[in-house]
C-alpha cells in the first residue's frame, strides 16, 4: 500500500507524463481568444466572442461572457439563480482585471444580477478597488443598477430542504455528475481573454459556496486569489473551494510561475501541488481548480480532482470544452 506522500508523486509524475491537449494557433491574423471554467463556458465564451470576434477588447469581451453566466442561465453557483448562505441571503461575489493592472471587486452583494458590471464600474469610477456588501449594492443602486430579490423558487426550496440537516460539507464536482437535486456547492466562472492587439483581462463571478457563512468571502472577487492578469505574462483564474486559493493567492501564484518559465497547464499543476503541500488531507476532500492563458494566447488547466473542465474559442473553434488533468488521479466518482 503505497503511503500518501509516494501515491500523490506517483500521481503527479504521471500527471506530467502526458501533456494537456494543447490549443492549437487562431487561424485569423487576430490571435484573439477567450477561455472559460466548466461546461457552461461554452457559451459564455460564445457570448465573448460576439465582442472579440469583431476587434473589441479583451476588458468588454470578458464582462459580456461574465453577464451572460448571471442571467442567461439558470445555474446555482453563479448570478441571479445562485444558491443563498445558511442564512437565505444571495450574495455574490466577482472581479474584473485588466492586463495593465486596473482592477475591479465587489464582495457580498445582494439585490444585484450583475456583479461583473459593477464590478468594472468600481474599477472606472472610484478610486478603490472593491466594495463589499450594502456598500456595493448602494453604490451600484446609484450606478443605475435595478436592485430586486435574487432568490429563486427553487433556491429556496433548496434552501428550505438543506435547513433540514443543515449539514455543510462541500462536495466535488456535483454540477458534472448531474446528481438528482443539483446540490452543488462550489462552482465559479472564471474567463480569460486576449484580444486582437494581445491585451489581455480576465473576469470571475459567483455566488460562493451554497450554504456558506452570512459574510463569507470566497476567493472570486479577491485579486490575486480567483483571478490575476498582468499583460507581460498572461492571466490566471480559478475554481473550487476559495478558502484555498485565498491561502495560497493561487491566480497570482500560477502567474509568477508562468513569468519563471512555466507553461500554463505545468504553472496550474505547480499550484495545485503547493495547495496539497500545505493541506494534504484537507486536499483529498476539496476540489481546486485553475484556468491559465500565456501572453501568447497557449491555454492550460489543472485541477486537484478529476472532472474539472474548460472551453476555449477562437477563430478557429467557438465550442472546445476540454478536461483538465488532476493531481488526485484515482477514479473517484
Ligand atoms: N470559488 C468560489 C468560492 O469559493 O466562493
């Protein structure tokens, strides 16, 4: 019986033993791209497109793929639909960055379908970087944004039938397996995108873990935690259980590593391992995800399990819906 250290560097030798699939080359002179977490990356990246695809910029194609992921769908992780906290309070949480720098946060907003928005509007209209609970919703009240009740029907039957145990586990990949009463608990969209004159921003939206503390913060509106993009290197983002990126500012951390050298997927894979390091048994439990894009637009994933995945659209292709590879290799589910 192999010990859990020899397992995980068995694990992740053969991890590195087979390169993710890479993206191949736009097929338009524009080398722009866009890539997205999870299945319903599809077509937030789709809605992307429809900016990218015509020149405009990286900074307006993510926040059109983030608005899509509030309110064109009805997913109970993200926006308008997301799950609430123990207490049936919706809050949701996202940031917006550009390649130069200029960043954008809100945490802990309610009443508001589109955080990503209001999130881009800190960035351009205030001189901080991010508002957090009755702050940001009247800021974004008198930003012109409609204010209205975000719990669902089915949230809160959902809710109500959580109340019954109240037990708080978080549990992985449950949206993938499709399981009867769709309880996931952790699931975040986080987009990455380089335009046709190489600018790079990024966007991340959510709204954290179901059943969540009232006033807990995961890691998609913090800097450095979900998202990071910096035009000299790429850009990062993340999925999963926040408190761990926040322990390790994981979106950060993939982009230093790509600035030593690393590819994406092998700097998403290096973050992992140092989010296992830190909290090996922990580790076996939570699902950790990252999404990385270079400055030259070559894209890789890692995650801690299995079952995370990812699309990517450019020119050439708008639907590729990829897996990453996972540290944890053991068929689990
Ligand atoms: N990654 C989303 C959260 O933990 O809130």
């Amino acid at each position: 019986m192999p010990s859990r250290r020899s397992f995980l560097q068995t694990s992740l030798l053969a991890a590195g033993a087979t390169a993710l699939p890479k993206v191949r080359a736009a097929t338009t002179p524009s080398g722009a791209r866009v890539a997205s977490t999870w299945d319903f990356g599809v077509p937030a990246n789709a809605a992307a497109w429809t900016v990218l695809g015509k020149g405009g910029s990286a900074l307006d194609a993510v926040e059109a793929g983030a608005r899509w992921a509030e309110t064109g769908q009805c997913n109970s992780t993200v926006g308008r639909c997301g799950y609430p906290d123990r207490d049936g309070y919706v809050t949701l949480d996202a940031c917006i960055m550009d390649g130069d720098g200029r960043c954008g946060s809100v945490a802990a907003i309610e009443d508001i379908d589109h955080p990503i928005s209001v999130a881009r509007r800190v960035m351009e209209k205030t001189p901080h970087v991010m508002l957090v609970g009755d702050g940001a919703r009247q800021f974004a009240i008198s930003e012109g944004f409609k204010a209205q009740s975000l719990r669902t029907p089915e949230a809160e039957k959902a809710w109500r039938e959580w109340l019954k145990t109240a037990q708080y586990k978080p549990e992985i990949n449950i949206e993938q397996r499709k399981l009867p009463g769709n309880k996931e608990n952790h699931d975040t969209i986080g987009m990455l995108a380089i335009d046709a004159n190489g600018h790079m921003a990024g966007a991340c939206t959510t709204s954290g873990m179901a059943w969540k503390m009232h006033g807990r913060v995961g890691d998609s509106p913090i800097i450095g935690a979900g998202l990071y993009v910096d035009n000299d290197v790429g850009g990062a983002t993340a999925s999963g259980v926040g408190e761990e990126m926040i322990r390790n500012v994981g979106s950060f951390l993939v982009v230093e590593l790509m600035r030593q050298g690393h590819s994406p997927a092998d700097a998403c894979r290096e973050a992992i391992a140092r989010v296992v390091h830190k909290r090996p048994e922990a580790s076996k439990e939570l699902q950790v995800c990252f999404l990385a894009m270079n400055k030259q637009g070559e894209v890789g994933a890692f995650a801690l399990h299995k079952g995370f995945s990812y699309a990517v659209c450019d020119s050439g292709k708008q639907d590729a819906l990829l897996s990453s590879q996972a540290i944890y290799t053991t068929e689990k589910y």
